[in-house]
C-alpha cells in the first residue's frame, strides 16, 4: 500500500532527526487552540490546521501546538494562547488562518506580540 | 456548526473528555440514509444526566462538558428529516448515532474527515481511534493501532508530519469510497 510506504519514509526522516527534536520540555514555546463546541463552531480546525501547517513548513522546533477546552470566552473564539518560557501568556482571539502566519512568523520566530489579535485590543 | 466533520469533532472531543481509551467512528451510508455514530468507552452518564443532555437549556454551567454539541448534532440530523440517538452507560461509555437524510436540503457537507482525525489523534495521542467507512459496501477502515505499529517506539503519532500524513491519507481514502455521493 502506498500510503503505508509513505508513513514509513517519514518515521525514517524523523528517526534521523532524533535528538534535535526531544519530546515537550520546560524550555518549550506552546501554543493553545481552545477546541470545545464555541471554538469549534466558530473555525478553531483550520486556525490548529494552520498552525501546524506553519511549524512544519517553517521546521520550528520547541514549539509545541496543543488543544484546550473552552478558553472562556466563547464569543472571541477561535482563541489561541501563546505560552513562550520566561514570559506572560497572550492570548490571541478571532483568530483566522491569515492571522496564524502573522502571529507565527512575528511572536513565535521574532518575539514580537502581534497587537492587533491580542485580547485586551480587541 | 456548518460541516459534519466538525460535529463529529465536537462530539468525539466529549468522548476524550469522559476518559475514553477506545473511540470508533462510523460513517455507513445506506441509499439515502448516512448513519453517523461515535462509540466510546469512557465515564458514561447516568440515566438523569442522559435524559437531558440533549436540552441545551437544562445543561447548566456544572454539566458543560456537554453544553451544545449534542444538541448542535441533533438537530443537523433532524433538520434532515433523520433521527438522533444516544445511549450511555455508567462507567462503561456512550454510544451517539444520527441518521442523515443525504438528499435534503439541509443536508450538511461531510467537510474534511481528515482534518477531523487529525486534530482528535492530535489531542489524545494515546487513544485508539477508529474510522470506518461503508459506503454501500465500499469501506475503509482506519486504526491508529496500524500507524503505530508501523511508527514503533522512536516516533510519535502525534508529530507534526505524521498528523499531516494522517489526514492526507484518511481524506484521500474517504473520497475515494465516497466518489462524490455527499458533499
């Protein structure tokens, strides 16, 4: 099957890139997408699309997307919290894939919060 | 809510919630009718929480980990002139099953099933999910079991490149079986 020779080329490629890329540590920047029923509704599974599709075609490493339940505010979803070690959590909302690319590319790789999405702007 | 896939997101994200190890997902069309169910093997409910868990006005703030999914899912399939199910047992998990009536005109597209894997492997790496598709009895099966006997210990389900790979394959297949009968 072709899918499955595929697969197996990928666990190659990742086997030799073991130790450049551990598994979650404390020094890890993540990134939290609020997947309940409202972030969901609202577009949260391209915005966690997106942002996967970032880290891999931008090799980021130490960064970590995961999910979350309700964020809280149902309203602002898709809401997206960026935990990098050392500083304040922002919380991102009514984020949208086009918003993604700017708050990876300006707060992940350069550390500049991207004003425009952040909560108390909005 | 406005694709399937999303609602059995939302749903089967409940079924992480109640702690489930073993969550399968069936889509089987027959003629009209898709039946769309999501079993799992988690906490369960009890008869009072199950009788009003589909009433998003009786699901208060304490019983939330429901809230509106179950009555978003419900009322997809019944706008359809189909039908809604749910059954749960304490301590032994919930089954939830619609039926779609495909050719109404509130009938939902399906979206991207892929996707939908994806973000659930991706969120609960641990659990064995399960797709399966039958189409009039062109099926497709799909079990994380499988890619992690291929992955083995080194590499994980949930990296990156791997939940791309799932998502491209399971859609891949899915369209396939489904040759453009649904959206």
């Amino acid at each position: 099957m072709k899918s499955i020779e595929e697969l197996k080329a990928i666990k190659a490629k990742m086997q030799a890139e073991i130790g450049t890329r551990d598994s979650l540590t404390d020094a890890d920047t993540r990134i939290v997408v609020g997947m309940a029923t409202c972030g969901i509704a609202a577009g949260a599974r391209p915005v966690l699309n997106a942002l996967l599709e970032e880290v891999q075609s931008k090799r980021l490493s130490g960064v970590k997307v995961t999910q979350a339940g309700c964020l809280g505010m149902c309203r602002l979803e898709p809401m997206v919290e960026v935990y990098v070690p050392g500083k304040e959590k922002v919380t991102y909302v009514k984020v949208t894939p086009e918003a993604v690319k700017k708050i990876v590319s300006e707060h992940i790789v350069n550390g500049n919060v991207v004003a425009e999405y952040v909560i108390k702007n909005i | 809510m406005r694709e399937l896939s999303l609602n059995i997101l939302d749903i089967a994200e409940n079924s992480i919630k109640a702690g489930a190890s073993i969550i399968d997902i069936s889509l089987t069309l027959r003629g009209k009718l898709l039946e769309i169910s999501v079993r799992d093997n988690g906490c369960g409910m009890d008869a009072d929480f199950l009788a009003k868990v589909t009433d998003p006005f009786t699901t208060s703030r304490t019983t939330r980990k429901v809230g509106l999914g179950i009555p978003l899912f419900k009322m997809a399939a019944e706008m359809t002139g189909g039908k809604f199910e749910i059954s749960s047992k304490k301590g032994e998990g919930t089954l939830t099953k619609a039926v779609f009536v495909i050719d109404s005109v509130d009938f939902m597209p399906m979206g991207d099933i892929g996707d939908t894997m994806g973000a659930l492997i991706m969120h609960a790496p641990n659990v064995s999910f399960f797709l399966n598709v039958d189409f009039d009895g062109r099926v497709y099966g799909f079990d994380t079991m499988e890619i992690k006997d291929v992955l083995g210990d080194d590499v994980a389900i949930d990296a990156v490149e791997v939940i791309d790979f799932i998502k491209r394959t399971v859609k891949e297949n899915f369209d396939n079986i489904n040759g453009g009968i649904i959206l």
